[in-house]
C-alpha cells in the first residue's frame, strides 16, 4: 500500500485496510484523527518502528520532550520545524511500508 492510498484511506474508510502491518495501522489511525487509538497501538510495535511512531505521536502533540525521547530510541534526530507534520507522517510511511 502506497503513502497516498493509505492517507487516502484514512480520509474516506471507517476502518483500516485489511492486511496492513501494526505500523501502517497505527499511522492510518493518527491521520484518521484517532490519535489515542494510534498511541495505544504504537506502544505494541516492537524496535524503532513503533519508537519512530510514538516520537511523532508526541511531536504533533506539541509535547517536544517526550518527543525527543522517542526520537532517541528511534534512532531518529528530531526533525527541524521546517519539516511539517504532513512532510513527517508521508516520511514515516513511506520507510515503513
């Protein structure tokens, strides 16, 4: 499944895609708007994939500390504030898929 489909998805379907992975699931639920579904469900996700999702969970929170926490674990640098929520969440599916 492709970033844009996903997204797609998340604007028009009431639930997600069947047969995606934890990981696109929790990024389709956090676009769908249902951002504590998504948080509980990134917690599950093993590595730095789910540490990744969590660090910009928290990012677009607006919760920076926590954040940089995540984005540690993730291995991630924090990404600048020229880099837009939308920018981040096609940046994190598209490596995740």
């Amino acid at each position: 499944m492709t970033t844009a489909d996903l997204a797609r998805s998340a604007q028009t379907d009431d639930s997600p895609p069947a047969g995606i992975t934890s990981a696109q699931k929790a990024l389709w639920l956090v676009k769908a708007g249902r951002w504590h579904d998504s948080h509980e469900l990134c917690n599950d996700i093993p590595g730095t994939a789910g540490s990744w999702i969590h660090a910009y969970l928290h990012r677009e929170e607006g919760d920076l500390g926590n954040a940089s926490y995540w984005y540690h674990r993730a291995e991630k640098d924090i990404p600048s504030q020229n880099l837009s929520l939308e920018d981040e969440w096609a940046q994190i599916t598209s490596a995740l898929s």
